[in-house]
C-alpha cells in the first residue's frame, strides 16, 4: 500500500507486442512492448456474497461405497461506476 492506494500484481493483464500495441491503440503507440494495467477508483466496483462458500455432504451410500460431497456458495461482482476505472499502458 502507498499513499492509501492497493496495488496487486497478476498475471491476468496482457503483455503486448508491437504490433498489438499499434493494432488496438493506433499508430501513435509504438513502444518496443507494452503492459497493460487497470486502475479502480473506490466504488468502482462490488463484490456480494449470499452465501458463503461451504462443503455439502449427502451422506454414505450404497453401502459405504459411495460418498456425494459438494462445494456451494452463492456470490456475485458488477462494475458499479465504470467512469472510476482507467486502463493504462506502460512501456
């Protein structure tokens, strides 16, 4: 955390080559390669949980051979306000 800010590292966000980086943000961009990353402002977006994550059993069946296990939870994220997420791109 720096200055109140959270920053997380993943490595779900695209490294991008030349030619990726013209062909979606034009001819103006012309690093050797490009990462993009995403900034959310507070209510940028929400997280929900109806029902928190947890194991189900079914019991022991046919006699003992069988066992039914389940894991269930009901839980939910939305963009609340997209004007409080900008995307960037670094070189």
């Amino acid at each position: 955390m720096y200055e109140g800010v959270i920053f997380l590292e993943t490595t779900q966000m695209p490294t991008l080559t030349t030619a990726q980086v013209v062909a979606k943000y034009g001819a103006g961009f012309t690093p050797a390669e490009g990462w993009e990353c995403v900034f959310m402002g507070e209510n940028a977006f929400g997280w929900a949980i109806s029902l928190d994550p947890e194991l189900r059993d079914d019991g022991v069946r046919d006699f003992g051979r069988k066992h039914g296990l389940a894991w269930y939870g009901i839980w939910g994220s939305a963009i609340i306000d997209e004007s409080f997420i900008v995307k960037a791109l670094t070189a």
